[in-house]
C-alpha cells in the first residue's frame, strides 16, 4: 500500500503540477475522503456491517497501521512535491 501510495502520488503531482502547499494538502485530504467513503461503503455493501461494527471488529494492530497509512496517503502530495523540488 506503501509503495501504489508514493508511485501514485509522485505521479499526480508531477502530472498535474499541484504549485501551492494549501492545495497539495487540499488533494490529499480530498483523496482521503474518496478513500474513506469507498472503503466504508463498500463494508456496507458487501459485508453488511454497521461502520461502528466494522471498526470493533479490526484487528488493533493491523487497524492501526492501515489507519498510519491512510494518513500518509493524505499527506503524501506534499511530501511528493516538496522532494522534487
């Protein structure tokens, strides 16, 4: 996740040429948002779970890092952008 993560991000910024920090940041919570809504409705649909079910029954140790990577998701843009300048 990690890795699609860096690879996508270095893409999109270098793509789209993302120029001010507030917009960076604003593209990276833009896609957190896409990423949360796509990921809690499809628990919804598929598995029929409540979110709050769904959220008590994670494992805390892989829940926790798959919540560390949704933040680095986030912030990655302008990681991204401030390495290749």
């Amino acid at each position: 996740m990690l890795a699609v993560t860096i690879l996508a991000a270095r893409w999109t910024v270098l793509r789209l040429v993302v120029p001010p920090m507030s917009a960076q940041i604003g593209m990276g919570c833009i896609a957190l948002a896409l990423m949360l809504v796509a990921e809690f409705g499809l628990v919804l649909l598929i598995c029929g779970l409540k979110i709050r079910d769904y959220l008590a029954t994670r494992d805390p140790v892989s829940g926790t890092a798959c919540y560390v990577l949704l933040i680095v998701f986030a912030i990655m843009p302008l990681v991204i952008a401030r390495s290749c300048n």
